[in-house]
C-alpha cells in the first residue's frame, strides 16, 4: 500500500537530500512539493525546488509556492551560513533547469485541492517552518479528516540550533508552530533536533553517496559547502541530515520510536522565544503529539544510503 504525501519543504541542503529520499521510497506517492521561505527567501527555495524535482526526475509532481514570511513578526534570521545564500551550497544553478513552470494556485490552495479530492488520507511532511501549515489548517479546516497525520521535522527538547534553546524550523515562525504543535488536534509525529542530531551522517556516508551515480555526484556538490560548515563548526566530518528522518518516518511509519507528550511553543519576545518544551509525562491532560526521541541510529543511516544509492 502506498503512502500519499505532500511535502512542504524550504530547500536548503537537507531538504535536497529529502526530496530525493522521497523519490527514491517507492512507499510513498507524491502528490505535490509546497514551498515556504526559510533557510533562504521563497523565490531562491521555490526555484530550488524545481531545479530538485527536475533533477529526481520527479516532472509530474506539481509544485507550488508558499508564505515568504512568517504569520505574524518578521523571520529573525535566515540559514545561509549553512546552507549558502542561494540554499544549495552554492551549486543551485549546477542543477537541471526547471523542467516546468511553478503551479499558479498557490501552496495553500493546493494542498487544499488536493487533500479534498484524495481517496485516502494523506501525510503532510513539513520540513521548513510550519506558516502553509497553519493557514491551510486555519483556512481550510474541513479537509482536516482528510489528513492521516502530519510528519514535521522542528523543534528541540535539549538546546537550540538557531538561538540557545530554539530550533531553526520553529523559531522562524513561533506562531504557525504553536498552531500546529499545540493548538490544532491532527495527528503530528514531531522530529525534533534531539533525534535529527544522533543520526548524523559521517564523512564515508556522504563520499558513497557522491560516488553512486549522476544524482549523487550533484547532491554531493550541493552538500559540501554544509559539510565544510559543519566541520568548522564541530571539529568532525559529520553532518545532519534532520529533514530526511521526517520523510523515511512517512515511508516507513514507526521507524522513529515516538513518545506522546503534551507541547507548547513560546511565542513572546524574550530570550524563549521558538523555543518547545513539553512534560515528559503523557496523560497530563490535552492535545499530545508523538515525539520522535529514539531510532535504530545505524539503521536509519544505513536506510537512508541505500534508498539514495537506488536513485542515483
Ligand atoms: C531544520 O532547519 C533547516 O535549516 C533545515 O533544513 C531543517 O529543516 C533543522 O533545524
Ligand atoms: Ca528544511
């Protein structure tokens, strides 16, 4: 049985390498890629995101943009350093040309469109800040039963990476998080830094995926300015590959070992702001979400590596 997906994704280097996972997990049936800004603004993602459809051979899969900026205060900082300013490291325009125009109705409207019509419940896999999200659930509520769960890639339970305690995908838009983390009443599988974080992929992961074939060779260029960041940054050839663990759970639901926990999100102006914190108790009363803290480490890298090396 397949899995009927959107992704909704700011592409940046990680989101690159979900994409392609997601073209290389015959579980899953893409119906569309949304754009939201994030890692850099909404044009340079939404042209990335073409540019990576062309390059999965991925040509039916519309893809539409969305927000380019947050619900309600400005973004505070964008992910450049990491991800360069163009969010592929440098080598965006290495990548095939669009090989289609961007779908004219929007990321929200289609989704909308899509999930109305879809014969089955479909997973929503948020992978940039959550602002689509929480318009087409504050938009569109009635296509809520057609949502089985969403699957989001954000937050932190033990330390930022954008502020001190704030991950970069919530704290982007505090307020579309809080929405859809706390809020709304959607089955959500939350994976957080925590875990994104223990699954780095070491130097020899990333050499066998730059050897495996064409597409490998490019999404090995596209990560090597990450690579060369992470480096500085850490001292060690690693880097994480967070968005990519949001997708394999959505092919391969229970990958991820979840526990369900009661969130909220900070959304004031002090130092907390985007930051998640929860009770590490269930049946503390309201909403829960499934909270990603545990997976076979090895496993998943080794998952990861070979679905690509399939495509690529
Ligand atoms: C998240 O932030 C972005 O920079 C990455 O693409 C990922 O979605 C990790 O905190
Ligand atoms: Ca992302």
């Amino acid at each position: 049985m397949t899995v009927p997906v959107i992704i909704d994704t700011d592409p940046g280097v990680d989101d690159a390498v979900a994409l392609l996972l997601a073209a290389a997990s015959p579980e899953l049936e893409l119906l569309a890629i949304t754009t939201v800004f994030g890692n850099v603004g909404l044009e340079a993602v939404t042209d990335n995101a073409l540019r990576l459809r062309a390059l999965a051979a991925l040509g039916h899969v519309p893809v539409a943009a969305g927000a380019d900026r947050p619900l309600v205060h400005p973004q505070a900082e964008r992910a450049d350093r990491w991800h360069g300013s163009d969010g592929l490291g440098g080598c965006a325009a290495e990548l095939p040309e669009p090989d289609g125009p961007v779908n004219a109705r929007g990321a929200v409207a289609l989704m909308a469109d899509l999930l109305a019509v879809a014969p089955s419940p479909v997973t929503l896999v948020a992978i940039g800040p959550l602002t689509n999200v929480a318009l087409l659930l504050a938009a569109h509520p009635e296509v809520k039963p057609h949502i089985a769960r969403i699957v989001v890639m954000g937050g932190s339970l033990s330390g930022g990476n954008t502020t001190a305690a704030a991950e970069f995908n919530v704290a982007c838009d505090p307020e579309a998080a809080r929405r859809v983390l706390v809020e709304e009443d959607v089955a959500t599988t939350l994976v957080p830094l925590d875990l994104t974080l223990r699954c780095a992929v070491d130097g020899a992961w990333l050499d066998e995926l730059a050897t495996a074939g064409p597409r490998g060779a490019a999404l090995g260029r596209v990560i090597e300015h990450y690579r060369t960041q992470f480096r500085e940054f850490s001292g060690g050839d690693a880097v994480p590959l967070h968005d990519s663990l949001a997708v394999l759970e959505a092919a391969v639901p229970g990958t991820l070992r979840t526990t369900a926990l009661p969130l909220e999100v900070v959304y004031d102006h002090g130092p907390a702001r985007g930051v998640l914190f929860a009770a590490r108790r269930s049946g503390a009363g309201g909403r829960l979400v499934d909270v990603a803290l545990d997976a076979d480490v090895d496993e998943v890298s080794a998952t990861v590596l070979r679905r690509l090396r399939r495509l690529c």
